[in-house]
C-alpha cells in the first residue's frame, strides 16, 4: 500500500521498539490503542506467533480496541485464526466501528455459531463495504443468517466461496442488504432449489447485484431456467459467471442464448436481456461452439450499448433479423421456426434504411414490424409517421373513390344502352303493326 494510502498495524508498531525480534500481542494493542491515523490496516493469520499465543481474554480485547479505533479501514484475520470460540469471543468486544470498510476472515473455521457472534458488529457498522468469509463453513443456515443481519448494512462485496451452501433464503423485502453489487457464491452446492431463492433476488426489491459467481456449483439445466426468468426483467446483474457447473447441457447454454438474443419475431428480441455482458463459462466443445458465439454476440453488443438498452436492441434486430444467414442459424439453435415474413410496408422503408445504414433486402418482417415498430425505431417523428399513415391512407381513400366513380359511370352508361335497345324494339313493333294494317287493307280492297 502506498505511503499516502496509510500502513499497517504491524508497520506502526516498530515505531516502538525496534529491537523486537517477535511481534507480540501487547504490541498489536498498544498499535491499535494508538489509534495512530497512518496505521490502517490490522492484519494477522493463523501462522504468526501472537496470534498463536492469544487467550480468549486476548480476543475479546482485541475486539474492544478495534471498535475504539477510529482509523482502521481493514481488518484481516485469517488462515485458521480463528473458530467459532475465538471468534465469539472477538466479536464479543468488537460489537461496532466507525471506520472499517473492508473485513476479510477467510479460510477460518468460522460456523453458524462464529456468524450469530458478528450479528451486533455486521449491524452497527457504519462503512463496511466488504465481507469476505471464504472458506469457512457456513452451511446454509449461517449464510442466511448473515444476510439477514446485513440487511441494513451499506456492504457492496459479500464473498462466501467454498462455505458449504446448499440453500438460500431470500425475503428481498427485509433482509437482504439492499446495496449489495458483487456476490461470490462460487464452490458451493447450489443446486436448482437454492437457485429459487437466487431468483428472489434477481428479480425484485430493489436489488442491484451487478457481479454474481456460482462458478463450481451444481447447476443443471433446470437451475439455469429458473435463473434465465429471474433475469429476463433484470436492469443491474451485468456479469454471471458459471463456470464448472457440468450438470449445464447444450440445452441450458440455449436458454443462456435465448435470455440475451431471443429471435422468436422482433419484438422478443428488444425484449430480450440487455443489461448481462459478460456470461462466463467453460471453453466451448465442437458441439456447442455456435451456441457460446452467438451468446458472446450478443452481450459484445450489450458491452457495445453501455448506456442504452434500446440501442442494444435495435443492434440486435440489425444483426440477427435482418441479416439471413444469422436468423437462419440462430433460429436453429433456439429451435424457432425459420419462415419468410412478408414484405415490409414501403411506409417504413425510409426510417429501416435510416436506422441500418444500408439495404439487407426488404422481403421480410412486416408481420411482426407492423407490431413493434414503434419499438424497434424509436428515434423516428412520431407525429410525422402517424401523418404519413394518414395520407396514405387518404390517398388510398381517394384511389378507391376515383374507382368507384369510374365503375358508377360504367354502370350508367350500360343503362342507358340497354334503354336505348328497349326503344328500338317499341319502334319496330310499332311499324310492323302499321305494315299488317297496310296489308289488310289492300286484301280487303281487293
């Protein structure tokens, strides 16, 4: 750490007696009572001498004085420091602490017990801002305890590695920390159920969890599912890492795909996840190679649109719907019928050609533009659309008019044609009537 950043506990205590061969306990205390603003950091593991020598009384001291010092920023104990004896009894004196921001107890043996012991420190912390518990042994009672006591914590970082968690208990209303952004879970036995209460999680309450690891856990495809629904409205979880989880088929990387790039008709795939940009998991086979490209795709193009979703979307009716090719394959990989559209109305053509910079063919898409364009083209005058639709529409009003009037005149005329011929048949009963009478006179003259 730099100079400016402060130093360590260790380091501020030389100031005292140069010539101790040992860091001792009392000069750990007598450093932390100092309260010296340049010592920063208390750090301690299971190898070195004072802690090795530390009674339970020693704990519980050290706890007090770690709560009276108001310049410690980080605190780590770790490397088989302490159990759930040691730990209740340091916890039994460190109940509080304006300063710390980062607590790391990893590879202890720190149970439910050691967890219940840190409830009244976890709430009385004003600036904590990170937890790290790997390799410890948890299980999930302890796990959901301590969420529970975090609930009105500012933490962002909570790492639970490799702590023996199988379920998760998630009420996103009441004790979940509501700041929380990264959460490691990854080497544990989270399996399909405890991703429900994942899913509680990622779907609701306000929760901004950006950064979740399950990487070597027991996700299967069905855990993958109920994962994929708890993000498809998710606006914060930005990277997923689930590496090593070998129950994940070719069918789960599939659902993967479809969460971020969904090509049932386009208005599914601007509805598709644009938030996720980064998916990890292990390097692809032959099998599944198309799958992990067409996933990458698309949250480059999520990386891409940092700051707008929509524009996300829309990138990805350009990529995939409107090129043939992509459609066709990704249609395949998700199973989704692969069949023309009609043509696009001549309407839209100009905002399309606007909004892809060049011309893809317009032999599909219409049935499912004409009901997500407002959608899909967002930057387009909405009023001037609409009058566009309008005169249209009046044009082809005026077309079938003109149609109409052509067609009433055509009638007309064949009225007056078939008149005029039942005129000419009166005429031409008349004088045959008139020639008969003629005729009959004559004979009668004769």
């Amino acid at each position: 750490m730099d100079s400016d950043a402060g130093s360590s506990v260790e380091d501020a205590l030389y100031e005292f007696d140069d010539d101790d061969e040992y860091v001792t306990f009392s000069d750990i205390m007598r450093a932390v009572h100092q309260n010296d603003p340049y010592a920063t950091e208390l750090e301690g593991s299971g190898g070195e001498n004072w802690i090795q020598s530390m009674s339970n009384e020693d704990w519980e001291d050290l706890g007090r004085g770690v709560s009276n010092n108001t310049h410690l920023k980080t605190v780590s104990i770790s490397e088989g420091a302490l159990n759930d004896e040691t730990a209740s009894f340091l916890f039994r004196g460190l109940t509080r602490s304006s300063s710390i921001l980062e607590l790391r107890l990893h590879e202890n043996e720190i149970g439910v017990a050691g967890v219940r012991s840190m409830v009244p420190f976890l709430q009385n912390t004003a600036h904590l801002r990170w937890l790290d518990l790997d390799d410890n042994n948890l299980q999930s009672e302890g796990f959901n305890l301590l969420l529970r006591a975090l609930r009105g914590s500012p933490i962002k970082n909570l790492s639970c590695a490799r702590c023996g968690i199988r379920s998760i208990e998630i009420d996103i209303n009441n004790c979940f920390p509501q700041h929380l952004t990264f959460l490691n879970l990854s080497s544990n036995f989270i399996n399909a159920d405890g991703c429900h209460g994942l899913a509680e999680l990622l779907q609701g309450g306000g929760a901004r969890v950006s950064t979740l690891l399950l990487n070597k856990n027991e996700i299967d495809d069905d855990a993958v599912a109920i994962l994929v629904d708890a993000l498809q409205n998710n606006t914060s979880l930005t990277a997923l890492d689930l590496k090593g989880n070998d129950g994940i088929s070719d069918h789960g990387m599939t659902i993967l795909l479809k969460l971020v790039n969904n090509v049932s008709n386009i208005k599914a795939t601007l509805q598709s996840n644009h938030t996720l940009k980064y998916i990890y998991m292990d390097e692809p086979s032959d099998r599944n190679q198309k799958i992990q490209t067409n996933i990458k795709m698309a949250t480059n193009i999520n990386v891409k649109n940092l700051y707008s979703t929509e524009a996300a979307g829309r990138e990805k009716v350009i990529q995939t719907q409107l090129h043939s090719e992509t459609r066709a394959e990704l249609c395949h990989l998700q199973d989704v019928d692969h069949s023309l559209f009609n043509e696009i109305d001549p309407l839209y053509l100009p905002e399309v050609f606007a909004l892809i910079g060049r011309s893809h063919g317009h032999g599909e898409l219409y049935d499912v533009l004409s009901s997500s364009i407002m959608l899909l083209f967002s930057t387009v005058n909405v009023k001037k659309c609409i009058q566009q639709e309008r005169d249209y529409h009046a044009a082809k009003v005026a077309e079938h008019r003109a149609k109409a009037e052509q067609l009433d005149a055509k009638l007309a005329s064949m009225e007056e044609a078939v008149e005029g011929n039942e005129r000419d048949q009166d005429n031409g009963l008349r004088s045959n009537k008139r020639r008969r009478k003629w005729w009959w006179g004559l004979w009668g003259g004769a």
